[in-house]
C-alpha cells in the first residue's frame, strides 16, 4: 500500500483499499443479515411497494388533467380519482411505518449485535493490547463508529434501495410517456456522476480523520477527569482548559472540512435536477405547442421528473453515508482482527493441585522494544505458604506478577503450573486458581459489598462480612451511614488509600482461591492495621500458596521464604534471620527500624 507523509493513500492502494473495505465489510455483516433476512426481506417488500404507489399517483393526475383539458371529466370522475389518491397515500402511510420499523429496527439490532462483539472482544484481550490501544480509541468505536456503521446500515440502505427502485420505475414512466423528452431530461446526469465520484473519495479519508481526533479528544476528557484532583493540586485547570480547547477546535476544523463536501454533493445533486427541469419546460412544452404529447402527459412527466430529483439528491447523501460506513467499519474490523499475544492453545486438563504451584525455569522476559530485560535466568519455586518477595523499585517483582497472572507471553519450558508448561493450559483454568490484588486496587462505583462480592456474586452477606474482617476493614465499614450498602463513588472516591487496598484484599480473600498473590498491596496501611491484615491472611493459610510482595520487614518476617531481587535477578533467598546476613536487606531493615 502506498501512503504519503500525511497518511493519504494513492494511486491504486486507494482501488485495492476499498475492494478489500467491501470484502472485509460483508464478511463482519454477513451472518447478521442472514440470521434477519426475513425481516430484511418484508422490510423492502414494504419500502418497493411504497415507491410504486407513489409513481401511479402521477397517472391519476395526468387522467384527471387529460379530462379537463378534453372537457369529459365530471365530478363523479373527479371524486373516484381523489378517493384513489387518499386510498393510496392511506397504503402507503401504512407500509411506511412498516418498511422502518423493519428495516430501521433491524439496524438497531446489528448496532447491538457488533457492539455486543466488540466488548466481548475487548474483554478477552491481554495487557500488551491495552498498552497500545487508550481507552479514549475504544470508546470512540464503540460510540461514533458503531452509530456511523448503524446510519449506513439504516437509512443509508434504505435510500440507496429507494433510490434504485424510484428512479428505474420513473424512468420507465417517463420513457413511456416520451423517449426523446427523457434523454433530454437526463442531460445534466453525468455531471453528477463524477462530481459524487470525487468528493466521496476525499470524503473517506476526512471522516477517517475526523474519527481518530474523536478518540484523541474522549482519550484526554477521560484521562482529565480521572486526574481531577491532582490537576487541583497543581492548579492546572486553566492550561487543561487550554489543551481541550486546542483539540476541540481540530476536531471541528476537521468536521468542518467533512461538511464542506457534504455541503458540496446536496447542491451539485440539486443544481443537477433542476437543470433537468428546466430543459423539459423548455422542450416538453414545445411538445404539448405541437401536439406531440398531451398537457396530462406533461404534468405527469414534470411529476416523474421531480420523483427522479430525489434518487439523484440520494445519490449523494448515499454515497456519504457508505463512506463513512465504511471508514468505521474499517476501524472497527482493525480493532476485531487484534489477536492477544499471550498464547492461547490449551492441549492438556489442568493438573489437581501438587506441592509446587508455581515453578520458574531460567524466566526471562523483556518488554516490548525494552534494551534491558525484566527478568533474567529467575529460578523460583512457589508452593504452600507464605512466599515473601522484596526488591528496588524496577527489579522485577510486578513483572513476575503479571507473568504468571498470564499478563503477558512466556517462551516454552520457563513458566510451569502445577508441573504443567503454562502455554499448554487453558489461561482461565489458571486464573481461576489465583486471587490477586495489585499496587493500584481497582474499585467500582458500587455498594462496598458488591465491591467485595465482585469475584463471588454469589457470596452471602455473612461470608463477605468475613472477609472483611480478615482484610480488617469491617469497622471502616461500618462507620458508614448505609454500611456495606453505602456507594463509594467513581474508582472509590469516598475511601482512603488504606480503605481501597483493605477492600481490595478483602475481595481476593472472599474468592478464597489456591493462590494468593499480593503485590505491594499493603503500602497505605499503618503498622497496627498492617498486622490485623497479615493475622487474616495467615489464619487462611492451610493449604494455600501465597505471594507476597512488599518493601516492608515487619510484612516480609513472618513469610517462610523471603526472595530478593535485583535488576530482574534473585540476589538472596531465605528466611528473615538468614537474611539479615546479605547487604541489601540489612540496609533496608535497619532504615526502618530507625524510621519507626
């Protein structure tokens, strides 16, 4: 494909561009108008009858004028063409109301339909996918794409089919009136035809635009708005206020060049009848001077040829919303086509439960376009008890988290669970057997107790009680006026830091699965709380295996084993006595029994 600076295609990657568009557009849609055919079908049943109906009006007119003019029509004539007339324009009220409500609900369907997918998508994708995609670009193609592929779909079918039908219908009328007043009439048409050639082929590349400073635009609102409190902090609301109204104006100098087209087709299709129009008064009124054709005739041709106005204004306005179709069904297809990059070709069942949960091989990992890797040569076994793990900030605790929570891709024969290489086991299988809570504790804008229950819905209020007494929070909850029902606000709002990790562990510790892994999850509570927490955690340890990281020495001495690591190395290994022995951790528990 070839692109220039800007990003523009040309030449025929434009032409190889958009017959692969069409053929990736049908293959996404495809089952979903099978699954509706039916419905689809009575819908254009409805929308095809409309428009003869509406083309034998016309005739009902031209036997009304043709009577006048002759001096034959009567009142009783006069009355049954005008009850035929309100007859059919009753018909056609009717099957209107029908053609969208089939055609336009179905539309609303596939919107569900593709939105429902595109969330199940997203949720079975792995870290390295949202490192390169910001929230900001997934909204907006589940908002202004999903809404543009739902109007191309709708009414954009709908004009494109109405344009056909009315147009080749009149057409055929006009012709049977006159043929020579027809090509005549038709002039002016490949004017058009050119015209919605060109504009629509810029149109694709401007909306293209348009939607990606749309994810840049929601990307910065959202991040702007979760950040709320530190922008107060170091009073940056103004230059905030400054940067959104630099992308705003982009966003609308790029809507204004999308209108300038659309704003270009409506007139040129406009200008482009009426020219019609005005070369069959000219010529078409000769023809009734002469004789050639009768004034009913005229009148309805005229009428024909204002019911071809619309397919040709339809013209652009379809050609528009295809585009634009298009364009969003492009971006959304390039976002279903991201595969996850962690393996996923599960060939054996999971193991029951053996000795050793969890067994590092010579594990090493690097991320992405890193220079230095993460973890090198790490050999760890990790099995019932209490496994603690400290380290510098950057050694590689959070990485060997991520790792065997199947955050990330392992290579063969580093990375073994429960005896079992972890790229022939299901990732659900194994995730179903750890319970992790994380440096930032994720929190949702619920009750407290929905917040506990999240990994179980189905725990009862006595069993998440429990468990927040074990993450020793239950006090803390109950100085709320609602207690475990009382709502906590956006990303817990309402709590402290300390709150949010005890509820966060109290979450994990309610799922009560085989291993617990808790990095530096502790952080933000004081010592005595701390050791109401580790009493919890202990009390449940029978038969568990639990990983904890942390930087402090009164978690860490009541671990088994404690593991130090070191630019991605283990340095020391041992139990909290022995370790006092190695430099590093020495230094670190003498500064904080100094500190305390």
């Amino acid at each position: 494909m070839t692109v220039t600076p800007g990003g523009i295609e040309t030449g025929s990657a434009v032409r190889g561009d958009r017959e692969a568009d069409i053929g990736m557009l049908l293959r996404l849609l495809r089952p979903i108008f099978r699954t509706h055919w039916l419905r689809l079908a009575g819908g254009f049943i409805a929308l095809v009858t409309v428009d003869f109906l509406q083309l034998i009006i016309p005739r009902f007119v031209k036997a009304a004028v043709d009577g006048l003019s002759a001096g034959t029509a009567d009142t009783a004539r006069l009355i049954q063409l005008s009850v035929s007339v309100c007859l059919v324009a009753l018909v056609v009220a009717v099957l209107r109301f029908t053609w969208r409500y089939l055609i336009i609900g179905f539309s609303r369907i596939l919107e569900k339909k593709l939105r429902d997918r595109l969330f199940d998508h997203l949720l079975r994708m792995d870290q390295p996918f949202f490192e390169r995609w910001t929230i900001g670009d997934l909204m907006a193609h589940a908002s202004n794409d999903l809404a543009t592929v739902q109007m191309a779909c709708g009414m954009g079918l709908v004009a494109a089919v109405d344009a056909l039908v009315m147009s080749a219908a009149a057409l055929g009328f006009m012709m049977a009136i006159s043929l020579k007043l027809t090509l005549i009439a038709l002039l002016p048409m490949p004017v058009l035809i050119v015209c919605t050639r060109i504009l629509s082929g810029r149109l694709h590349h401007r909306f293209n635009l348009v939607q990606e400073q749309f994810s840049l635009l929601t990307e910065f609102a959202r991040a702007t708005l979760v950040s709320v409190r530190l922008i107060k902090a170091y009073t940056l609301e103004r230059f905030q206020e400054g940067r959104f109204q630099r992308l705003g104006q982009a966003y609308v100098r790029s809507n204004l060049k999308v209108a300038t087209i659309q704003g270009l087709l409506f007139p040129i299709a406009t200008l482009v009848g009426n020219v019609g129009m005005l070369l069959l008064l000219y010529y078409g009124g000769a023809l009734v001077i002469e004789g050639a054709i009768s004034i009913g005739s005229f009148v309805a041709f005229v009428s024909y040829l204002y019911m071809l106005i619309w397919p040709m204004m339809a013209v652009g306005w379809v050609a528009n919303l295809a585009q634009r179709g298009i364009t969003s069904m492009r971006r959304i297809h390039r976002l279903l086509t991201q595969q996850p990059v962690v393996s996923t070709r599960p060939t054996v069942a999971l193991p029951p439960a053996v000795v050793t949960a969890y067994a590092c091989r010579r594990l090493s990992f690097t991320y992405g376009e890193a220079i230095r890797p993460a973890l090198r040569d790490l050999n760890l076994e990790i099995g019932p008890g209490l496994v603690g793990m400290t380290g510098r900030t950057g050694s590689g605790k959070s990485t060997l988290c991520k790792l065997l929570l199947r955050m990330y891709p392992v290579a063969d024969g580093m990375l073994y669970f429960r005896g079992e290489d972890v790229n022939r086991l299901a990732q659900a299988d194994i995730r179903a057997c750890i319970a992790y809570v994380g440096q930032e504790p994720v929190v949702f804008a619920d009750t407290i107790a929905a917040n506990i229950a999240f990994g179980r819905p189905e725990a009862s209020m006595a069993e998440i009680e429990a468990a927040a007494r074990a993450a020793a929070i239950d006090e803390d909850i109950r100085t709320f006026a609602d207690g475990y029902q009382a709502v906590i606000g956006e990303r817990g709002v309402k709590l402290s830091g300390g709150q949010r990790q005890r509820l966060a562990l109290s979450r994990a510790l309610l799922c009560d699965r085989p291993m617990l892994i808790i990095d530096d999850a502790l952080s933000a509570i004081d010592v005595e709380t701390e050791q109401q927490v580790l009493q919890g955690i202990l009390a449940g340890l029978a038969g568990k295996s639990v990983l904890l990281i942390s930087h402090r020495i009164n978690v860490l001495r009541h671990a088994e084993r404690i593991v130090v690591l070191d630019e991605g190395r283990i340095v020391a290994e041992g139990r909290h006595e022995d370790l006092l022995a190695t430099p590093f951790y020495r230094v670190m528990a003498d500064k904080q029994r100094n500190d305390a």
